[in-house]
C-alpha cells in the first residue's frame, strides 16, 4: 500500500512540474521574445567565438613558427660566416693573395646579406654594424693597411655575441 501511495505521488508531482514548465515556456513567449531564437543566437554566438579563437591561436602559432624558422637560419648563417672569417683571417696572417681572399669575403658578406633579408626588423641594426665591418676588411685589403686583421677580428666578435655556449657538466 505504501508504494502505491509513492508511485502516485511521484506521477502526481512529475505531471505538476510538466505543467509548470509548459506555463513557463507559455509565459515567456508571451513578453514578445521567442526562447528558441535566443537559444539559437546564444549558440551561434558561442561558435563563432570558438571559431575565431581558433583562427586566431593557428595563425600566432604560424607566425612564431616561421619566426623561430628565420632565427634559426640567421643563427646557422652567423656561425658559418664566423668560420670563414677566421679562415681569412688565417689567410691575410698567411700572405695569400687579395684578389682570392676578396672573392671569399664576398660570398661570405652576401649570404650573410640573405639571411638578415629574412630576419626580424631589429636585426637590421645588427646587419648594418656587420655590413660595416666587411667594408672595414674590403678597405683593409685594397691598402694594405696593419688593421685589416683587426677589422676581421672585429666582425668576427660582431657574429659572435649571440653565439653561445653551453658547459656540460
């Protein structure tokens, strides 16, 4: 008897609560909004939001990836342009011709000139000391001057200072 009297009520309560909700529902669309609508644009709302973030967190990513691209490349061009300048810079001390060691400064200053196109706008500053420094070793070179070595010396430290290295232990 006891669970009849339970099931009866809980049918009772759950048609009042059904009822309720439809005089809710009934209420609401008579203030001249439509709960459907507003439910939709909510939605829509939210999904053009998820959307955008999305977009917008692919495209930074893109962005840091392609810069850490250029970095790396500059990095790569730095060494290697620092290893062939100590390598002419062996060659000056060694008395080899002007005409070969010009060519060789050359190709080194122009793929240095490469990497700086694509790198950031702050490394222009940095590419300009470097420029100057080659055309201190041209200089050098065509006069002969004691302070040609000292001007490869200079650029070699130029391309060295982001240069680092790493004790292991």
């Amino acid at each position: 008897m006891q669970q009849n009297t339970n099931s009866t009520l809980v049918t009772i309560i759950g048609i009042i609560s059904v009822l309720a909700l439809i005089l809710a529902w009934t209420a609401f669309n008579r203030t001249g909004q439509d709960l459907e609508n507003m439910v939709a644009q909510e939605v829509e709302e939210a999904y053009n939001t998820t959307e955008a973030a999305v977009v917008d967190g692919a495209q930074a990513i893109e962005n840091e990836t392609e810069e850490l691209v250029n970095d790396a490349e500059l990095f790569a061009a730095r060494v290697e342009a620092r290893t062939e300048l100590l390598a002419i810079q062996a060659r000056i001390e060694a008395g080899e011709e002007i005409d070969d060691i010009q060519a060789d400064l050359n190709a080194v200053e122009a793929d240095l000139e490469r990497a700086y196109t694509n790198a950031e706008r702050e490394a222009s500053t940095e590419w300009n000391d470097v420029q100057a420094g080659f055309q201190d070793i041209e200089n050098g070179l065509r006069s002969g001057t004691a302070n040609t070595l000292e001007f490869v010396g200079g650029t070699i430290l130029l391309l060295e200072d982001e240069v680092r290295y790493d004790d292991e232990n």
